[in-house]
C-alpha cells in the first residue's frame, strides 16, 4: 500500500425535494477524510446519475480504516433512517488509488 491519497467515487440519485438533506457530508467527521466534493449535473439526464461525490482519503490504510470505524456506522445509521422510500440510490461507486499528481 502507498500513503497516496485514495478517492472513493459515488454516484447517486436524488429526488430533487431531498437534495437538503442528501448533501451534509457527514463522512468528513472521519479523520482519515481531507477532502468531499459533491457535483451536480446541470442538466436531468437519463444516461447519468445527477449527483457525483468524491470523498478523497489520506491514503489506502485509511480508506480501509473507514469501513469499521465509529464514524462509518454513524453514516450508515443516518443513511437508514434518512433514505426511505427511493429517497436517494447509490448507482455505483469505485476507488483510485493515486499514481501522478500536477498542482500550480
């Protein structure tokens, strides 16, 4: 495992009346989380879920640490009582290791 950043990208969709409570990042309650981005496609789209998020992690050992820690069951806990009835659905999600970063 390298220390390089890991980011989990999420696709989801959400009823448009919903979207205040869909976009509270809880997750950056987790330590090992520096950065969460939410993105909005401006305009509906059949072809692609509305929402993308990018949760960048410090690196894979805390990627891994997330999925037993207090603060995942906490997200998961608020995820059950807050998504009922279609509320918001996960379309699919995947993670990137970091290989090459260019900044200014």
């Amino acid at each position: 495992m390298t220390n390089e950043p890991v980011i989990n990208v999420v696709a989801t969709q959400c009823k448009p009346e919903d979207e205040e409570k869909f976009n509270i990042p809880m997750i950056m309650k987790f330590k090992g989380v520096s950065e969460v981005t939410r993105y909005k496609l401006p305009k509906d789209s059949e072809e692609y879920p509305k929402y993308l998020a990018i949760y960048t992690f410090d690196n894979a050992d805390a990627f891994k640490a997330f999925g037993t820690c207090p603060e995942m069951a906490a997200v998961q806990a608020e995820m059950k009582e807050t998504w009922k009835d279609g509320m918001f659905t996960i379309k699919w999600r995947v993670q990137y290791e970091t290989i090459q970063n260019w900044k200014r």
